[in-house]
C-alpha cells in the first residue's frame, strides 16, 4: 500500500474506534462528554495512535489488539494538550486553528474534561487487558503508557519546562525537557506496538530508539517552526511559548544548527529501521514527512 493510503487507513480506524470509545448514552454527564470529544476530534494528526499501529504492524497480525492502546495514547495526548493551554499554563485561546476547550467550555469542564480522558484511558486499557488470560505484555503496556506520561515522563517534562519559563537554561535541561515532555509519549506508541506485537526484547529497544530519535526531531522542528513562523500557529495567542521566553534549541543553537541536529536524529531513525526492510517503509517516510511537516 502507498504511504498516504496507509496513513489514512490508520486514520480512519483510530477515529472509528475512537468515537465507539465516546459513544454515550445521553445522560448526566453530557456536558462532559460533548466537551471531551469537542477536543478528541477538533483535528489532531493521530501521531501516537499511527505509530502504534505502525510499530504493531512490523511484528503482530491482528491490529485490533493493538487498538485500545493507541486510542488510549490519543486520549492522554489530548488531555494534555486541554491542561496545557489553560490559563494558569500556557493560556492559549487556540489550538488547530479552533477555539481551546476551556474558552468554549469555561475551565472547570476543560479540567474535567482533560482528567476525563486520562482516566477513561487507563479504564479502556485495563478493560482489554482483563480479557486476555495472558496478560503479562498488557500490563507492560500499560505501564509503559503510565511511565511515558506521568512524573518520569510527559508531566516531569512539563514541570521542568514551567520552572524554566525566563530562566537561560543549560543544554542537558532543554534535553530533559524534551526528551520527557515530548519524546516519552513519542516512544510508548512505538514500544507498545512492539510488545503487543510480540516482538523480541531487541526489536522492543530499537522501537524504544526510534521514538526517543523521533521525539526529540519532532519537538525540535516544533522550535523551529515557532520561529521562522508556520501557518498552523497563527491561532496561538498571548501567552505562548514565545512570548514567555522558553528557551529552545533554535533560541540556544540557531536555526541552522537546529535543523542539522533534527537532519542527524532523522538519518538516525532511517538507520535503526534499516533491519526491517520493507516492512518498515512507512514509518521511514513518516519521519521523513513528520520533520517536514507535511503531515
Ligand atoms: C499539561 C499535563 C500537561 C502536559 C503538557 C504535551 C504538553 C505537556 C504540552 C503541549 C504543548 C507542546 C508544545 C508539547 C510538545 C509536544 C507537541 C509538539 C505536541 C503537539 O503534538 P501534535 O503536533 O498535536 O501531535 P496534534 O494537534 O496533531 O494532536
């Protein structure tokens, strides 16, 4: 299959599933749910989700089992994303070019709404796991799911990046706020697809490579966007990253150093997808996209 087929194909499933996930019954919590969704489909790209079904397609042959994870990891990203703009973060009134959760909703219920998610991520994959009497490669995932987006992951990364906010920060801390905030919930997709899988423990590592090569590409193109300007974040208001003086690797190296490091980690993540041959051609020209943002 060509890759843009590919990529659509996994889009499409991860939405289908997602929206069986949301499908309620009207009922009390309604207001909840509407805003859940309001940000659960307000346009996202799907990454985790996609590199999740990617990285189980080089190893498993039901991608099904791989589906509550996947959707699950959409969910935490999501409600990170409803946290992060709210005003006592990075009070952003846009995100995707729509208004953020919290001005549409009002904060109490983009709070709610965000720790709906993560909680309803974790129901959704223990449900699973409970239905399968093996459960050894389930639970690992989860735990990596949790590891990925709690203190020693995206959260950790989160705290370190707000205590940085107008402070000139040294290399190893720009690293670890990138490496946790974004490249942790970059390399779970990939590690999870791998053990649901069954993979063998060194294609599970490389997988774990891949992300944290993806990831740091990933955040560090985001820097870069911020600064020579993309269209995608003309909705961003006062109040963010720039505004607020974060340091990043195009503010601590320059463009031209940022895009050689992003070039190098690319290179990398082809190099570590060599062994798979062509199985792995779509995660190779989904890095290969991801860094020139065409997707
Ligand atoms: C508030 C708990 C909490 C965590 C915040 C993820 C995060 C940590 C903040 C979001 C802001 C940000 C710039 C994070 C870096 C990672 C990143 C570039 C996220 C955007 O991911 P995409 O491009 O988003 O995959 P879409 O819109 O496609 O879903």
């Amino acid at each position: 299959m060509i890759f843009k087929d590919q990529l659509n194909n996994y889009i499409e499933l991860v939405n289908a599933q997602l929206s069986s996930y949301l499908d309620y019954e009207k009922g009390h919590n309604n207001k909840l749910i509407e805003s859940m969704k309001y940000s659960l489909f307000a346009g996202g790209k799907r990454l985790r989700p996609i590199l999740a079904l990617a990285s189980y397609d080089l190893f498993g042959k039901d991608i099904h089992e791989v589906m509550p994870y996947a959707c699950a990891l959409e969910m935490i990203h999501t409600y990170s994303l409803i946290h992060d703009d709210l005003p006592a973060m990075d009070n952003d009134d846009y995100r995707r070019g729509k208004l953020t959760n919290h001005k549409i909703y009002g904060e109490g219920i983009a709070i709610l709404a965000g720790d709906g998610l993560l909680n309803y991520s974790f129901e959704i994959m223990l449900d699973n796991a409970l239905k399968h009497k093996d459960m050894y490669s389930h639970i690992r995932s989860i735990k990596e799911i949790a590891n990925s987006a709690g203190i020693n992951g995206m959260i950790g990364g989160q705290i370190v990046d707000l205590e940085s906010e107008n402070k000139a920060i040294k290399e190893e801390t720009l690293n670890y706020i990138h490496m946790n905030k974004t490249a942790a919930l970059i390399t779970a997709p990939l590690k999870v697809g791998a053990i649901i899988g069954g993979a063998r423990e060194e294609d599970i590592k490389c997988m774990e490579e891949i992300g944290l090569n993806l990831g740091l590409a990933f955040q560090i193109t985001d820097d870069i966007l911020d600064v020579i300007g993309d269209e995608s974040k003309l909705g961003k208001s006062i109040g963010s990253d720039m505004e607020k003086h974060k340091s990043t690797y195009a503010s601590l190296f320059g463009i031209e150093s940022s895009i050689e490091r992003v070039e190098e980690l690319t290179d990398n993540v082809n190099s570590l997808l060599k062994p798979y041959s062509d199985k792995s051609n779509f995660l190779l020209e989904l890095s290969n996209y991801l860094m020139k943002r065409e997707f």
